[in-house]
C-alpha cells in the first residue's frame, strides 16, 4: 500500500477491572467445572466490571497508559477512534466521553463497531487518515464490558468473557511505517452465530412488550464459530503477509484475538509458528472481545516478550461474522517505561 506518510506505533495501553472471577468462583453459578472451562478454552481467570466501572471508564484507563507510554501531550491528538460492541450509551460516544476526559481537547472522536475484529478496523482507519496526511496523531482504543451482556446462567457463554480495554497510539512518521498491511473482511451471512440480539431499533418497537431478559443477552454457536474462527486466523495471517510483501516466516510474533487457547494453537500449527511466537493472555484475562489484542500487544511488550525491533502479526475474528489482520513493527522502545 503506498500512502504519502508513515504511521508509528509509540503507545501502547490497556485496564481490567480489579474484580478477578476464577473457574472455581463460575463453578458456583452454573454447571461447569476448572478442569472443563481450562482444557476447552485455557481461561483460568477473567476481570468483570463491579459497580460504577464502565467501558467509557476503562478506556480512559487504558487511552491514559497508552498516551503516558508515547510521551505525548494529548492535546496534540487529532483523532479518537474507540472500537466497541458495548457502549455505556447508544450516544453520546464512548469516543466522545474519553476526548472530554483525557485532555484531547482539539480531537474528532467517533465509535466503530466490529465485534472482536474492531480493533484491526480501527488501526485500518486511523492508517489511512495518518497515511493520506490528513491527521499527525490518532488514538485508537478497543473496549468492551461484555459482562452486563451475558446470562450468568448459561455455562456456554459466561464462562467466555472478560470485560477489559486496550489502547494504541499511532503517529505520523517521517522516517518510518510500522503498518505494513491491513486485511479487512466481514460475511453477514453469518451474523446469527454470535449476537446480542435485541438491543437496536429492531426491539422493542410499536406495540410490543420490552424484551424478555433473555432476549438481551449474548447468543453464540460456540462450535460453528469455532470452526469459522481456525480456518480465518490462518486465512487473515497468509493473506496480510502477501499484502506486506513478507512471508509468515519473517513474523516475530503472532498477537492473536483471545478467545480461546485451543483455537490460537490450532491457528499458529497451521501457519507453521512456535509456541514462543504466539503472545497469549487469555488464561488471565477470558476474551476482552475488542480489547484482547490491544491488551496482548500491551503485555507482551510489558513483560518483554515482544523486544523491538519486532515484526508482529495482529490477528481478529469475531461477531458480524467479521474477521481481519495487520502487519505491524514495533520500534518504539523506551526501556525505562517498559520497566515502570
Ligand atoms: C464454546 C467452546 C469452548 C465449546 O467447546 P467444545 O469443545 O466445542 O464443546 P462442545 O460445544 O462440543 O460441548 C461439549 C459439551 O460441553 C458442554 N458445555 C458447554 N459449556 C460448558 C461449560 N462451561 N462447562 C461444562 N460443560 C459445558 C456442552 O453442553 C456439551 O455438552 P453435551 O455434549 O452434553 O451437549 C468452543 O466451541 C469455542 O471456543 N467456540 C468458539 C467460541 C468463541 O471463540 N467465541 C467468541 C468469538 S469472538
């Protein structure tokens, strides 16, 4: 891709809440045990909101880390995009409620929405407008409280998902590019295997009752996205590495979505990549949806597993269906952060 201007990675954030919910504590809720929610999916443990945290609150944790890391004033920032499936409001934005936050005080700020995937859209968009020259500085934030969406009596969602934000900041280079490629791809065909069905225009409407609560919790075919998710981690990897000009073997590392240890493995043995190459935090953290990248990328560099220079595969899939990848160096070290 030939954009006029570089775009740099020089900040990287993330915030879970305090609220840690282990397997033991879900085997009181439902029928599950440790020994299943661990073979099946790796998680031993996930954060959850408690009262008064928010996806807006978190985010502004995690934009806060991200712009700290850079360095930066964040009144220089121009853009803020927030990739989120769960917004504390339908408007004002949660982008919106983070610029008034955290001092960005001459940024546009806009949401976007594709599930698990959102992150990937959002360093795709925040490329092109870095790229093309229109903005020197963007922030792209990836958040999501899937907590408050999940029926806590259902083992074969709850035991899932963690709520959690991760935060990037991109800025024009001069000298460098760091985004090597993006790949994009959706098939709404396949929106019916995860959703939360019932909670735009399309219910309640004239005449009807309020939703039953089960209509307002997440639904998922578990099996068939998994299968749709082993086959398009490999698919989104291959696929961005033809449009950086690079082959799989010139990857450091692969960041993937985390939903689920299994599928990670079984993605990283097809594309012929070690156990030492895969960032993982899933264990710790369940799937954050939005933010599970961004948050990998963050402790991989934290606990420096990700040394620069480094050439990292960010990897996504997820509800709409939609599923996406980016090819990214990571240059910007500072050592004295990296051990704060
Ligand atoms: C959900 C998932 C972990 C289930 O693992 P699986 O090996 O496919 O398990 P199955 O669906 O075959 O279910 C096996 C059994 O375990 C049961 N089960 C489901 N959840 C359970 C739980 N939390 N504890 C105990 N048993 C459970 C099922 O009811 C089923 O029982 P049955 O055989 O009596 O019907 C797996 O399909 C998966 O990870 N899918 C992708 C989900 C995902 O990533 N979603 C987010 C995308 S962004």
């Amino acid at each position: 891709m030939n954009l006029p201007f570089g775009a740099k990675l020089t900040g990287v954030g993330g915030a879970v809440p305090a609220q840690v919910v282990t397997n033991a504590d879900l085997e009181k809720l439902v029928d599950t045990s440790d020994e299943w929610i661990t073979t099946r999916t790796g998680i031993r443990e996930r954060r959850i909101v408690t009262q008064g945290e928010t996806a807006t609150s978190l985010a502004i944790e995690a934009a806060k880390q991200a712009i700290s890391y850079a360095g930066v004033d964040p009144s220089i920032i121009d853009l803020i995009i927030v990739a989120t499936s769960t917004p504390d409001n339908l408007y004002p934005s949660t982008a919106c409620m983070i610029q008034a936050s955290i001092g960005a005080s001459h940024s546009a700020a806009f949401d976007l929405e594709a599930a698990c995937t959102g992150i990937i859209y959002a360093l795709a968009v925040a490329q092109q407008f870095i790229g093309s020259g229109t903005y020197k500085t963007v922030l792209i934030i990836g958040v999501d409280v899937h907590s408050r969406f999940l029926n806590w009596e259902d083992r074969n969602t709850c035991v899932l998902f963690g709520d959690g934000a991760g935060a990037l900041l991109l800025q024009a280079s001069e000298e460098e590019n760091n985004i090597l490629a993006t790949y994009l791809r959706a098939d709404g065909t396949g929106g019916h295997l995860l959703q939360i069905p019932n909670l735009g225009t399309n219910y309640p409407h004239a005449g009807s009752t309020p939703p039953k609560a089960m209509h307002r919790f997440l639904h998922m075919n578990g099996r068939a996205v998994y299968g749709f998710a082993i086959n398009a981690v490999p698919e989104a990897v291959r696929a961005a590495c033809v449009k950086a000009g690079i082959a799989v073997e010139d990857i450091d590392f692969l960041v993937p979505h985390q939903a689920n240890r299994r599928i990670i493995n079984a993605a990283a043995e097809r594309l012929g990549l070690r156990q030492e190459q895969i960032v993982c935090n899933v264990d710790q953290y369940g799937n954050t949806s939005a933010a599970s990248i961004p948050l990998a990328l963050r402790d991989g560099i934290m606990r420096g597993q990700i040394k620069p220079p480094a050439t990292c595969v960010l990897v996504g899939f997820g509800g709409g269906l939609t599923w996406g990848s980016a090819i990214i160096r990571w240059t910007a070290c500072n050592h004295k952060k990296e051990k704060a």
